[in-house]
C-alpha cells in the first residue's frame, strides 16, 4: 500500500501545481502539459506496477513443499513422515481443542535458511490443517535453545525470508514493529491467506526468534465454528456409566472398544508410569447433576492395563488445565443427588472417621472384590486456596 499512497499523493501534487498556473500564458500551458504528461506516465507505470503485483498474488507463496492448508492429518503424515511430536491442547488456554505437530529441524533448505529450528502444523481435530509455520533459532515451542546467535545471524533470517515473500507481494504489507527487542512484525493478507514474519532478539541473553506463518484468512471463525460443532454434537458423559461397563487389569484395546478414542486429552504423568486419557462433556447426565465435568481412564504404561477410571464433575476441561467454576453450594447440591444413586446401585457407603485430604467436605467408599469405588466432594481440595472445587467418583484398584 505504500506505493499506492506515494502515487497518489504525487498525482495530487502535480494536479495542484498545474490548477495553479491555468491562466498564466503559453508557458504555462506549456508546464501544465509537462505535468499532465509526467502524471499519465507515473499513472501507466503506477497500473502496470498493479498488473505486475496482480499476477504475483496469484502465485501462492509456498511455506512448505507439497504442503497446503486445508489438508488432513494424513496428508500431512504422508509428506513429513513420521518424525513429529502430536499434542493435542487448548488454543490460546482456552476451548477448543486443537491438534499440534511439532517438527524438529537443523535447517530449512527450501527457505534457503541454515539454522536450526522447528515446523508447526495446526489442525482442527479429524480436520483440516488450518495454519502452519517455521520458526528459527529455537527448538521447541517452549522457546529453548540449543545455541546462541548474534543479532546479525538472527536480522539475516529474518531479511531473507522477507526478501523471498517481498518477491511475490511486493510493499503490500503491514507493519506493526514496536521497536527492539523486535526486529521486525509484517503481515501480507491476500487470497492465499494471512502471512506474518515477526523476529526478536535479546541481547543479554543472546537468543533470538524469527518465525514465519501461513493461517487461513478464517482461521478463527474454523475454530469457532469446530468449538460449536463438537458442543452441540457432545454426548453427555459418553452416554454412559462406565463405573459398571469398565473393570481394572482391562486392556487400552478393550477400554477404547466401550468408550472410544474419542478423547479429548492425553496425559503422561511424569512422576508415575501412567497414561491418562480424558473426555469432557457438557452437562452430568448419568448422575443427574447436569454439571460439566469429563471422564477418565488411567492405564498403567507399562503393562498397558486400566488402574483407575472415572469422572471429575464440576472441572472444566482436563487434568491439566481446569477451571472450577461452580460455588459450593452448587457442588454440596449436585452430590446430594449423585450419592442416592450410588447407593441404590452399589449398596450403603462406608463412611471414613478422618476424611483423606484437606478441603473435602464428604467421602463414600465401596468395596467392590479387588477394587473400591471412591466418591468425594469439597472445596480448595488436597491444599489451602488449591481453587480445585469438584465432585470425584472413581473405580480402582484396591491398594
């Protein structure tokens, strides 16, 4: 666009010189001639500047070899192979769920860029591929580093990338640079999508970033659209109470064969060798508390068998990132209703004498042969201002 305004503000200029002199004789009209002419030059070259952008935008910049968005999971596999990182999280902290993959690379040979870094590729789940990137420098999406760079190393990325995008889309961009530790923050919006290249450097730390991204120009409206699609097609608890489908020492293969895989996390503990796989839902409706929550299912890693499972009702979203957004009394109520129910199925609780954690307000237990169903609810549970304020119904092994 700054060519745009430059020319315009020159064709306005030389239309003002010459309104000026219309009546000042035949050097006049002379100089306004001149003027005429030079603005009918600068206005054809202007429109030929404008063909030759115009048929640049309808070449796509391409990020990627052989890799476009809008493509599936599979697609994507089938170009990078097998050698990536899929994580599924939330975007920006908050739902939906997206899918992530994580390509570790020394370098990028097609940007013609000789350092370190990694790819992201960002899909809706079961979807599309909706923006994917490059981002040098650093390793992971954490930010760490493997090396230092100097400010020169990190500005030379950072120029030829937009050399190369410069090419094809010419000064029509828009730049939202603040000044260091910024090197640079562009963005190109055409028919292709939206491209961003943005880099920072600090120096005391000498690490820096440059990253280059392609999104769909309705990438937030795909997520929304994904966010209210899974809403109103999610089933309430799964349709089912898995407390009385499932039973400890089951396999992965056969717990998936009641529940599906249609989970919504997965989580490896660190300090247990354990994998956790989670699935929200919208409202309790095995219980009848109509609380949000989801379900769990936890298998021992290494012998791959069902130690635990269950559900977390009033936590939002999953083991590693809720939000607890109902008050105690809500809480106190929805257990009020659930426990009738799991004496009428499982017989009378025993009740313990001292409760099993700080924060709980009531706890149930069954013994049910080799395992004991556990019900619980409270508010700051397991620490002082913990924030963790729910209701837990689990079957597991009996230790």
């Amino acid at each position: 666009m700054k060519k745009k305004t430059a020319f315009l503000c020159a064709f306005i200029m030389l239309l003002t010189a010459g309104c000026g002199k219309l009546d000042i004789g035949s050097e006049a009209d002379e100089e306004t001639s001149a003027a005429s002419t030079e603005a009918e030059t600068t206005e054809s070259a202007s429109e030929a500047e404008k063909n030759e952008v115009s048929e640049k935008f309808g070449t796509e910049f391409e990020l990627f070899p052989d890799i476009e968005l809008g493509m599936t999971e599979a697609e994507v596999q089938a170009v990078i192979g097998d050698n990536y990182e899929r994580s599924v999280e939330k975007y920006l902290d908050i739902s939906p769920d997206i899918v992530y993959y994580t390509v570790p690379i020394d370098s990028c040979p097609f940007l013609g860029i000789d350092m370190e870094g990694y790819e992201l590729f960002t899909f809706i789940p079961d979807g599309e591929l909706i923006s994917m990137s490059c981002h040098f420098g650093v390793i992971d999406r954490d930010n760490n580093t493997s090396k230092e760079h100097s400010e020169e190393e990190m500005k030379a990325v950072y120029d030829k990338l937009f050399d190369q995008i410069h090419e094809y889309y010419g000064d029509y961009y828009t730049s939202t640079d603040v000044g260091p530790p910024s090197l640079g923050n562009l963005s190109w919006d055409n028919t292709y999508g939206y491209l961003t290249l943005w880099g920072t450097y600090y120096d005391d730390t000498k690490e820096g970033n440059v990253s280059l991204s392609l999104m769909a120009d309705d990438f937030a409206q795909k997520i929304l659209d994904y966010s209210k699609e899974k809403t109103d097609s999610q089933p309430q608890n799964n349709g089912q109470n898995i407390l009385d489908q499932l039973k400890t020492g089951m396999s992965e293969e056969d717990v998936f064969a009641v529940i599906g895989k249609d989970y919504d996390y997965k989580y490896s503990a660190g300090y247990k060798p354990s994998v956790e796989y989670d699935y929200s839902f919208a409202a309790d409706e095995v219980w009848g508390t109509g609380l949000r929550g989801y379900m769990f299912v936890e298998f021992d890693e290494k012998t791959d068998e069902l130690t635990c499972f269950g559900y977390h009702i009033g936590a939002v979203g999953h083991v590693e990132d809720c939000s607890y957004p109902y008050s105690e009394c809500e809480l106190e109520e929805a257990f009020n209703k659930l426990l009738p129910t799991l004496e009428e199925e499982y017989g009378k609780a025993d009740e313990p004498s001292a409760f099993s954690g700080e924060g709980v307000k009531a706890e149930y237990s069954w013994s049910m042969g080799t395992d004991q169903l556990w019900a619980i609810w409270g508010t700051d549970l397991w620490s002082a201002s913990s924030g963790v304020n729910e209701i837990i119904v689990s079957r597991s092994i009996d230790r």
